[in-house]
C-alpha cells in the first residue's frame, strides 16, 4: 500500500456512524469546541511550518517527523470539518480515535 493510499484511506476510510442522531443543541455544542480546536490547530500548523522551513534552510532536506505531523494534523482538520459541515456524524478525536 502506497502512502497516498493509507492517507486516503484515513480520510475517506470506513467511519463507525452513532446509531442515534445527536439532538441539535448537543451537535451546537460540538461544533463551538470543534470550531476553537480548528482555531488552535491552525496555529500549531503555522507553527510547524516555520521550523520546517528553518530545517529546509539549515539543513536543504525536510524534516520526516515534522511532514508525517503535518499529514496528521491535516487529516485531524479534514475530520473536523467534516462533523463541522454535517458531512459525517463522526466526530473527530478526541471523542474518537486517532487514526
């Protein structure tokens, strides 16, 4: 299996729907906390792509740990989204696993 195909898989992989729907005030509050851990989360993004651009200057290759954290990071946001836009009902960690 190729990377791409393990990201994709991790995006649009089988996701466990709850049985229940959740009612619209529960699904609000989600969303407000979902929303602020987006925020949080673009900031530690931004963050991560300074010191990989400090490592490409300092040392000409990528650092593997900061890129595979990025891929994560992004596949966390992705999710978000998803719940965040009714997509999916399946919210993303922490109340479900880290791929």
């Amino acid at each position: 299996m190729s990377e791409q195909d393990n990201i994709e898989g991790r995006l649009h992989g089988e996701q466990f729907e709850p049985e229940t729907q959740e009612n619209l005030l529960t699904r609000l509050i989600y969303m407000i906390l979902i929303a602020v851990m987006i925020s949080v989360a673009q900031t530690v993004l931004a963050t991560a792509t300074v010191l990989q651009f400090i490592v490409l200057a300092i040392s000409k290759e990528p650092n593997e740990r900061l890129a595979d954290f990025g891929t994560d990071l992004g596949i966390w946001i992705a999710k978000a989204a998803r719940y965040q836009m009714a997509a999916s009902n399946v919210k993303p960690w922490p109340w479900t696993d880290l791929d």
